[in-house]
C-alpha cells in the first residue's frame, strides 16, 4: 500500500510540517511519495527529494495550483489516487481546505487532525477543542488524512528521490484568485518555532503589543502569537492567533503574556514543551498548564525579563 | 438570492467537556447546549445579506435530535425566515451530514450555502468543503469577509500567513471564520415573532437516507493532563530556571 503525502510549501520553500506528515506516513506505510503542486516549485521539489524515507517525488504546476485552490489541487489528486491508498497533508489551512474536498469526491470519510497513527486504519484525533482524544477506525480503503504536525518529528534528510512530473488537471473554472495579503516577517514561523511569546488582551491596544510582545520575541528569536481575545480586539493580525481555532503550536518555550488561558486557547499550545505565564491575576487558569508562573504586571515584569535576559547573555 | 444556512446544535461553547468514564464519549447530560458558534456567525451573515437587500429568502436546516429545534429557534429569532430539522438521535459523521445537506440543496435550490467553518464538538472542518464537492460548486472556506455582487462572491480569507481574497460564482459554499462578524443577539419582539415561523420537521430517508458511516469511534479518553508547575518570584528566577533548570534558553 503506497500513501501519497502532499506537500505544504509557498512555491519556493518546503515548509517542515511536511517533513513531520511525512514521518506519519512512514507509520501507515514504506511506500511514500510526496506531491509538490504549485508554480516555480522546482526548489521545492528538490527539497522534497532530499528527505529521507520517500520513494519518489511528483511535481505538477498551474497558476491556480500556486495560489493553492482547493478545487484545483482536488481536480489534480482525484486522478492521482487512483494509485494511492491513502492521501497525508499537514493540517495547515491549505490542507484543511482541500483534503475533505478530496475526500467527498472520493466517497470516503476524512479525517482531520491526526495525532497519533494506532494502525493503518486506526488514529488519534482531538475533539471539543483537545478536551478529549478519539480514536478512530476507518474502513474506508482510500483514506484523506490531515496530520497535526506538531504531533510528528520531522523526517531525516539525506534521501535522493526521484522527480518526475503529473497531470495538473483541469483547474478551477469556477473560483478566481484576486489577491492575497501575507504578512512579511523575519521571525520565525508560528508553527514550527521553537521559542513563542504570545499576548492577551491584557496589553490594551496595539501599540502596546507591539511595544510590549515584539522586543521580547526579538530577544529570543521567538515567533510572535496571540489570544483570541488580543485578535478580536484587533492588537495583532488574525495570523498570530493561537488556539482551537487559530494556529496549534507545540514550541519548546511557550511564554504567555497577559493571556488568562481560556480554554480555546489552552487547546492550541497546551503541548508546548515548557510553558510560562506572566499574569497579574494569580487566579488565571493559564497558571494550571504553566511550568513557570510569575504573578506581576506585564508592564513591570517584561522590561524585568529583557534585563533578566541581557544579564543571562541573551 | 436564496440563502441555506446548515446550523449545529452542540454542547455550549463556555462548558468544558467531559469525557465519560466508560470511554464511549463526551457526557453530555444535562449540559447546557447552543448553537455552534461558527453557525451563528453564519446567521448572521445571511441575515446582514437579507437587510441589505442581496437575500430575498435565508433557510436554516440542522440535523440533529428533536432539541435542535431550538437551535433553528434561534436562528429564526435572529431574522432567518424559516427552518428545516432532520431529526435523528444519530450522529452522523461529516460525510453523511454532507450528503444530506446536498439532497436539501437540490430540494431548496439556494445560490449561496453559508455556514460556519467546523463544529466545536467533532472539530472536523469538513463539511462545506465536502458539500461543495458532491454538488460541484466552488468553496471559499474561512471567510473574514464576503461580498456578493450579481453571480459572483468575492470571499476575503483567513489563511496561514495572512489573508486570501477570492473571487467564486454562484452557486457556492462559504464558510464562516471567527472575525466574518459580531452576531447579534435576538430582541424579545424577534424572539416571539420567531416562535410562529415555520420548522418542517423531516427524516433523513427524506433526503436520501443515512448511510452506514465510515468511521467507528474506537474509544474517547481524556488528554493528558499538565500539572501546574511552580511559581517564581520574579523575573531573574525565571530566566535562571529556564536556563539551569529547563534549558530552553
């Protein structure tokens, strides 16, 4: 049984949430290839080509590909399936997006999420926003699958597969790219940082974010995250948001500022390796999940950090 | 315009939920039970569509036990004209619930299906994508803005890194994000209006029936958990701590 792992990549660099679903496919099966569909993607491929474990690498370009539509990359899989038992892709938005489309054209049940590979047919999912595991079997022989690739270690390099080129199908009649608004940032990505310093709503407005959460990110070369409640306000851009429904992260440093921990947030970086809460409110229920609590002022207690920090060499 | 919204009856969005103890679900007695909040957000877009003109008529259906009712209720009360329940003590899985709320399109007819983006009880975030696929409709997942204008919608998106703004005909699926808008609350005069609209209340087999499922719920258990670690003084202990004794700076 071969499984086919979709890659996750903005046309010119293979994002590591690709390496980790490949890593849970390589639990489900030894027969791995990963599709890069997108335009210019020619670096990207060869990235792909260089992980460890996959037997063949498959290429296929159109515009609408590039701008990662879901009715394109469907339109281009459903074919492609036809050789594949199952179809792995991160659980990013691209992913989210397409893999049920897939799904449904293919009469099967997706499954979203995926924690943990029990068996072939069996894994781990989260529920009510992580309060709850389910496991579950499917007797779908097709199956779509997407992987929290927090969840994953990352697949090894050093691997030399091959390239070889597909159909891209017949696109997207019906759905038009009109713009798109990425925000530019020489930070780390959320997703797969390894330091994150998020802020709640605590910080009033935002400049203050910026003043408070930026610096103290720099320092650490950490990605910047917020609550919901912190985006709602409008403090921080809709991407920084962590949580059930925002970015799932699983950093080796988790430091929350002025973030009372509500549970849709806690959902999205409870498996943080350590986790810090500063919280002037010692009631917080950030302080149940934190390995570290400092119950002070954010605005006394950051700028004691940053020193904190610079004294330790930072 | 015609406008379906599918909305989900589901446990309150302030409750914690509960695994039960002989690992078959998440206990739900006597929990406090709402609309999906992704749902309501979805309402309230079609309503706004309605007051603007664009929706001449805007359709709510859920599937769901006989208290779902309640959830159209509510939609109702919000400005949604009227309501559809497929009544069922099942739990349909995504694939299913797709399949009935296509055969509901076809019966309905509508040029736009909002709805919210994944359901806070499965957490799938499957079953618009999947509905536009089995009609063949364009999807334009995670809306923070949408804009209908003659045949076509430009959906402005909520993507990892940013925003995507996309340009889809009708007839299509859209599917609400947190910050589409503020739904609003239902005025009492809306409320008693909404108890004398009309809920057809139907079966499944009305709509094709339900299907064997392709998924068996293997077991449900509780996450692990994380025990509170320690307090710190101040912020020269925590740097010390995080260098000596977690190493992570």
């Amino acid at each position: 049984m071969a499984v086919l792992v979709v890659a996750d990549h903005d046309n010119a660099e293979l994002k590591d949430t690709t390496l980790k679903t490949v890593t849970a496919a390589l639990a489900i099966s030894g027969d791995v290839d990963v599709l890069v569909a997108g335009k210019g993607i020619a670096a990207v491929a060869a990235q792909a080509a260089k992980i460890a474990g996959v037997r063949k690498v498959l290429t296929t370009e159109s515009d609408a590909l590039g701008q990662h539509i879901a009715e394109a990359l469907s339109a281009c899989l459903v074919p492609l399936m036809a050789g594949y038992d199952d179809l792995l892709t991160p659980a990013t938005t691209v992913g989210k997006n397409f893999a049920p489309r897939v799904a449904a054209l293919l009469d099967v049940a997706p499954i979203s999420d995926v924690l943990e590979v029990v068996d072939a047919d069996t894994f781990v999912r989260p529920i009510y926003a992580g309060n709850a595991l389910e496991t579950v079997h499917s007797s779908d022989a097709k199956k779509v699958i997407t992987v929290r690739a927090t969840a994953f270690k990352p697949a090894e390099g050093g691997g030399s597969a091959a390239i070889e080129a597909v159909d891209a199908g017949p696109g997207a009649p019906h759905t038009r790219f009109v713009s798109e608004e990425i925000v530019k940032s020489d930070r780390p990505e959320l997703a797969g940082a390894k330091i994150v310093v998020s802020g709640g709503r605590a910080m009033g407005s935002a400049e203050e974010f910026h003043r408070v959460i930026e610096p103290l990110a720099d320092k650490l070369g950490a990605a910047v995250g917020a609550s919901r409640a912190a985006v709602d306000a409008g403090y921080a851009p809709n991407d920084y948001q962590v949580g059930q429904t925002g970015k799932v992260v699983a950093p080796q440093l988790y430091i929350a500022i002025g973030i009372s921990g509500a549970i849709q947030h806690l959902a999205g970086m409870k498996d943080s390796k350590v986790i810090v809460a500063i919280n002037k409110d010692a009631d917080a229920p950030i302080f149940q999940v934190a390995d570290y609590g400092l119950v002070a002022d954010y605005k006394t207690a950051v700028p004691e950090l940053m020193e904190a920090l610079t004294a330790a060499g930072k | 315009m015609k406008v379906l919204v599918p909305v989900k009856r589901v446990i309150d969005y302030n409750v914690k939920a509960r695994v039960k103890s002989d690992q078959t679900g998440v206990d739900l007695a006597n929990v406090k039970m709402s609309m999906n909040p992704f749902c309501e957000i979805a309402v309230e877009e079609a309503v706004r569509l309605q007051e603007k003109g664009v929706a001449t008529e805007v359709v709510v259906v859920s599937i769901g036990p006989i208290q779902a009712q309640e959830t159209i209720r509510t939609a109702l009360a919000m400005g949604a004209e009227r309501g559809i329940l497929i009544q069922t003590d099942t739990d349909p899985e995504p694939l299913e619930v797709a399949k009935l709320l296509a055969a509901v399109a076809k019966a309905e007819e509508p040029r736009l299906i909002l709805m919210g983006k994944q359901a806070i009880d499965g957490d799938n975030n499957a079953v618009g994508q999947m509905l536009s696929a089995l009609l063949g409709w364009p999807q334009a997942t995670f809306a923070s803005k949408v804009e209908v204008s003659g045949d076509k919608a430009k959906v402005t998106r909520e993507v990892d890194g940013g925003l995507q703004t996309l340009e889809v005909d009708l007839p299509a699926v859209v599917t609400a994000d947190l910050r589409l808008n503020e739904p609003r609350y239902a005025s009492l005069p809306n409320i008693m209006k909404a108890k004398r609209k009309t809920i057809d209340i139907k079966t499944p087999d009305d709509f094709g029936g339900l299907g064997e499922g392709h998924l068996k719920v293997v077991k449900v258990t509780e996450p692990p958990k994380r025990v509170a670690g320690v307090k710190v003084e101040n912020a020269a202990e925590l740097v010390a701590k995080l260098k000596t004794e977690a190493g992570v700076i």
